[in-house]
C-alpha cells in the first residue's frame, strides 16, 4: 500500500489541486525542498507570538527563551547527528554555505598551494565550486575522483589518486540525482584519512531521511540544510570534528562572533560562534530541531524502508517503459530519489507536461550536478524524489503518466 | 538559586578577591561581548608539588552574576592544583553556588571567569 507515514492533517498543501484540470498535488520534488509538517509551523509560529526576541544580548525572559530555544536546537541536533557535543555544530544558512566555510574557513588556513583537493564527480555543485574557487585564489590543486559510466566511483583510480597525499577529500553521502550511497563509501573514507586527508561529506539528502552517525562516519565535516528535512529555507548546519575545528578561522566578522572588538583589531569568541556573525535564522533552527524531532520519533529506520519501497517501486515500473532510462547502477538501494530520461523528450518538456496535465511536480536539469552528468554521458534528468509523507499512489501517478506521455496518448501542453 | 540572590548580590559588592596581585605570574583577560562585562584575572602558581595556585585576583567591569562568580571561583581555585583548577567547569561553579539556575543568556556571565582561568593557566 505504502500510505504516508504521517497523518493527512499535517500537510495540507497536498490538497491542494494544481493541473490543468484540477488535479490533486502528486509532489515528488523532496529532494529540492521538502513540505513542511503542521507541526514545525505550529513551533515556528509559537516561537514567534510567544518568545520572538534575539538571542545571547539580553536579559529579559524573552531573550532568554530565545537563546534557551535556539541552543537547544543546537543540543538537540548534534545529538541526533551523534556529533559529540553541541560546539562542534555551527549553524549556517543551508548546506552550500556549510561547505564553502569548509573551504573558506578551514582549507585557506589550513592548506597550502600545490596542496590537493580530491572531489569525487557524484557531488553537488556545492561541493565542487567552492573548491574551485579556492583553487583559483590559493594555488590548491583540484583532483576528480572519477565516477563511470555505472554510476560508481572508479576504486582504481582512486587508489592512484591517494598516492598525491590529498588534503581533503569532497564527497557525497546520497547523491542528489543517483539517490544511493556509493558503494565502499565507509572504506573510501577511510582510505582517505589514512592517507592524511580530511573529509568534507555533504549529506543534505541523507540527514533526515535516515539514520546519519557523524562519529560512525568519521569524517571531519559533515554539511546538511534544513529544507530538505522538512525544515525551513536559509537554515543549515556544518558539523565539525574537534581536530578540524582547531584548524578553523571565521570567515565572516561582525556582532556576535568576537569576544573583544577595538581600534586594533577584535578577538573571536570560542566556536562554535565565532563562525556564525550576525543574527541567525533563529525560528528556523528551533524548526529543524523540531522537524528531526519528529522523524526521530517515527523512526528513521522505518522512514528510509518507506522511501527505498516507494523508488524500489518507481525504478520496478519505469523498466516496463522502454523509452525511459534510469540513471545510475542498477541494483543498488536508491534512498528517496530516482532521476531517469526519457528518449526524445527534453526533460524540462516532460517536467512542464507532468505539472500541466497531471498535477505532478519533479524537477528537470542538471540538478545542480554538471560533471555527474557528464560522467554519465546525459546533459540532464528528470528526478522523482520522495519523502515520509509520499505514497505508493504517487509513484502510480507518475508511472501512469509517464505511460501516456511516452506513448503519445499523453495529454498534450 | 536565582541570579539575583542575595548572595550573590553581596559577593558581588564585596568581593574578596578584586585587585591587582602585585607578583601574579599568569595572567589573562576576556570579555563578554553580549553584555560589556570584561575582567583580567591574576594567579600566582608555587611550582612545588606539580603546581599550585598559591594567589589569586580578578580585575574589571562586571555585571553583578559575573562578580560574584569570579569571586566565588578564585575562592575555591586558591590552594588548587592547577590541574585540578583547569578540571573545573560551569557546573561545578554552579554547585558551589549550592545549584544557581542559569539560563542561556546568563550563562557567559558565570562562565567568563572560568574561560579566561583555562586562558590564564595554559599562557
């Protein structure tokens, strides 16, 4: 049956009717930007009629409910991340800015030109522009780690890769177009720290949609964003081992990061603020500590055997089409996304005609991840993505629709 | 234990501890930028006996929360080893306080001190 893990009651935007006709919402873009429950819009809106105030610069009640709740928010998420402690969270405005303190803060101090960065070609832009960037300012050399036209990372070459002694290595958890962890990743990283590197892992479509262990990864930085964990936009977290965060300077100044500021100069104040300058998204952070709480009640185990069913299901019906190509390795557990093309049909023409005739919402492009797709020889996708509250009958929809589209019966644009 | 009790009102008007040690050998500052508070904290360690905090005093503006803190923890860290002094945290100062209720944004206030000991002792 695969019915929503959530009660109807908490999103309401899927009665919304959005075809042409009238249709029902078939939303099957989570991986952009999840829905948001009634319950972490309930927390937002008490946040703000009942403790609306700044945080860390007063004394009244309200100042101290807010700072109460946002450090909270911090406690709680770095528990359910099993970080360690709560310094090493730092909270952002979403993952792409998570992963660019990586590079600002920590690789421009940290590393030297000719020093190399390994990023692996399954990543999101994300975790790739930044260390461009860098590369173009400091002289850091920029290595790919190759992924085949499988959809797997090349083992080979990265052992050779491993021999120039990388500084870091950039990588993926889930890939936002593929959907699946790559095999060996564990062992990938690793080979990397014991070849001396650090490791930048994005895992903005693995947090809150299964269980994610920071220490179990071992990585150094793990990044994520709230709106693809049924949080709100502009809030992310960056999570930082205690080795790496040593070797951090802030990138931003300004109110609340120093602890003294003179004619002379300013002194930080400890992290994990001296990384987050100005006025953060507070409401935003007391959501995302709700909204994981919520899927930390449900069960994150069951959540991911919920999405895994419903792309098992999707990946099953759309090999009975035969225009229609998944991408990526076969057999391998997509976690909530499934991208495919489709023959002689621009994505971004199958995406307007899913939307117009039938109500349904997937996303079409690149999805922010040029060299995947050019590894795997396709300039762009379409990508169904899932989450904890889609059902068996959305994947139905689709694969009823696309039935039609590509055999020409398909209601036309 | 609430932050205006009065105790810690009192230790905050008449501190034991306030001044400039003539012959400190550690030294530090720091500040709380979120409330203006900003101290200089002095120790003099005996290096005897693996070390020893064998005088100490603090210094600067303050609220009356940070005062007395700085005062009661300066009270207990005399005598300490320094190991033993670095150990200490912000829950211990809030036992000795006999379990002073802080919250987030009063929590600098109390915890200042201790920041600029570690400072002071690792220099």
């Amino acid at each position: 049956m695969l019915e929503s893990l959530f009660p109807h009651t908490e999103f309401p935007i899927l009665d919304r009717e959005v075809g042409r006709a009238g249709q029902r919402l078939t939303y099957l873009d989570s991986a952009a930007s999840s829905l948001v429950p009634e319950r972490v819009l309930r927390r937002v809106v008490e946040y703000y009629r009942s403790s609306c105030s700044n945080i860390h610069r007063g004394a009244h009640l309200l100042a101290e409910e807010s700072t109460g709740s946002f450090e909270d928010a911090r406690s709680h998420i770095a528990s359910f991340l099993h970080v360690g402690s709560a310094e090493q969270v730092i909270f952002t405005h979403g993952a792409t800015e998570s992963l660019n303190m990586v590079a600002r803060c920590w690789a421009a101090h940290a590393l030297k030109p000719g020093d190399t960065v390994l990023v692996a070609e399954d990543n999101h832009h994300a975790n790739i522009v930044c260390w461009h960037m860098l590369a173009r300012e400091n002289g850091l050399k920029v290595g790919w780690i190759p992924l085949g036209t499988d959809g797997i990372l090349d083992q080979t070459e990265w052992l050779r890769l491993l021999e120039a002694r990388p500084k870091l290595v950039a990588l993926t958890h889930l890939s936002n177009v593929l959907g699946y962890e790559q095999p060996g990743l564990g062992q990938l990283i690793s080979d990397a720290r014991a070849a001396g590197a650090r490791v930048a892992l994005d895992a903005a479509q693995s947090v809150g949609h299964m269980p994610v262990d920071f220490q179990g990864l071992a990585v150094d930085f793990l990044a994520f964003s709230a709106h693809k964990a049924m949080g709100l936009g502009g809030f992310g977290v960056l999570a930082c081992s205690p080795g790496a965060r040593g070797e951090m300077e802030p990138a931003y100044g300004g109110g609340g990061m120093v602890e003294r500021v003179g004619r002379e100069g300013f002194l930080p104040a400890d992290a994990p603020r001296c990384f987050e300058a100005g006025t953060p998204a507070i409401a935003a952070a007391v959501a995302c500590s709700e909204a994981l709480a919520l899927v930390g009640e449900l069960g994150l185990g069951l959540l991911a055997r919920h999405t895994e069913a419903l792309c098992t299901k999707l990946v099953k019906g759309l090999a009975h089409n035969p225009r229609i190509a998944v991408l990526g390795a076969h057999g391998l557990k997509r976690n909530s996304i499934v991208s495919f093309t489709v023959e002689g049909i621009h994505p971004h023409d199958i995406s307007q005609r899913l939307s117009d005739h039938y109500g349904i919402a997937v996303r079409a492009g690149h999805h922010c991840a040029m060299p995947l797709h050019a590894a795997l020889r396709t300039p762009a996708s379409v990508r169904a993505s899932v989450a904890g509250y889609s059902e068996g009958r959305d994947i139905q929809a689709l694969l009823d629709a696309l039935a039609e589209v590509t055999e020409g019966t398909g209601r036309r644009t | 234990m609430y932050c205006d009790d009065p105790r810690i009102i009192e230790r905050a008007e008449a501190p034991a501890h306030r001044g400039r040690l003539a012959d400190f050998t550690h030294t530090a500052s720091g500040d709380n930028p979120f409330c203006g508070d900003s101290l200089q904290l002095f120790f003099k360690v005996n290096d005897q006996h693996g070390g020893f905090i064998e005088q100490a005093s603090f210094d600067g503006y303050a609220c009356s929360l940070c005062l007395a803190s700085s005062d009661l923890l300066l009270d207990q860290v005399i005598g300490m080893p320094v190991a033993q002094a670095h150990s200490l945290g912000l829950d211990s100062l809030l036992l000795l306080w006999g379990g002073l209720e802080v919250g987030r944004a009063r929590r600098g206030c109390v915890e200042l001190s201790l920041r600029i000991l570690g400072r002071a002792l690792t220099a």
